[in-house]
C-alpha cells in the first residue's frame, strides 16, 4: 500500500518538474505537520502534507492534490484578494485507535476546498481547508479533514 502511494506521488511530481514556484511551511488541525505547494502554472497547482493524524485517528498521514488554484478570487473589504481553491487528491493513513493498538493502513480520496490569502512582505500563503475524505481500503468509510496553515513562497 505504501509503495503504491509512494510509486503515485513521485509520477505525480515528475510529470510537473517545472514548477513556477515552491511552498514549504506548516498546516495545523486534524492532521498537523509539514505541508508544500507547487504551483503549475495556468492556475493549478500540487499540495502536498507529511503529517501526524490527532482526530480520532492517530498516525502518520500522507496526502497530494491537485488544485485548482485559485478557482474563484473573493473580495473582502480589506483583505483582498482571498482566493478559493478545489481539488482532488489521495491520502494513505497508518493509525492507530486511542488506546494506541489495533494498527490499520488507510487509502481514500481527498476533495479539498479551501480559501488562501498572500501577503508580499514576507512572501507567504496563509490558508484554511476542508477536505472530505473517501477511504477506500481497507472498509470504505468517510471522514472530513480540517487545517489551517502557513507556507513561506520560496
């Protein structure tokens, strides 16, 4: 299973090695850890988390995405532009319950949306997601995964 992701994640960045630009920062929430972004050009991009699974289940989780980035550009007041993105994506979890035993492996699907904002001075992306989640193997079973997060525009 993990091999399968891996084999996945690495077609998925090398078809897209001319990224325009790289994120690397953090994202907290019900899964908290490290999380990088590649943009692609003609508004996609590929996110990307290494994390550590606090919501019921507790784990290292692995996921990408595929965005659509930005989808939709929101002005509000202020703070513009905030921008909406959409994507899908795919998840491996290894978990175990709360009483640490009974260790499982995990792959669904990811449907991120989520809003992000840039600032200029220092170049960062703040951002906040929702992503449901459709696990496939080894029960199917949906779960929704949420984050906000930091990434410094390098």
């Amino acid at each position: 299973m993990l091999k399968l992701f891996i084999c996945f994640v690495f077609l998925a960045y090398s078809n897209f090695a001319r990224a325009n630009e790289a994120q690397l920062g953090l994202i907290l929430g019900s899964i908290t850890g490290i999380s990088g972004k590649y943009d692609l050009g003609g508004n996609r991009a590929i996110d990307a988390a290494l994390a550590y699974s606090v919501d019921g289940q507790y784990g290292i989780a692995l996921h990408t995405d595929y965005l659509f980035n930005p989808a939709q550009v929101l002005t509000l007041g202020r703070i513009t532009p905030v921008s909406l993105y959409y994507g899908v994506g795919i998840r491996l979890i290894e978990y175990r319950d709360r009483n640490r035993i009974n260790g499982n492996t995990r792959l669904g699907m990811r449907f991120p949306i989520g809003l992000f904002y840039r600032t200029s001075n220092p170049d960062l992306e703040l951002f906040g997601e929702l992503a449901p989640i459709l696990d496939v193997t080894p029960r199917t079973d949906v779960y929704i995964d949420d984050g906000i997060g930091v990434r410094l525009i390098i």
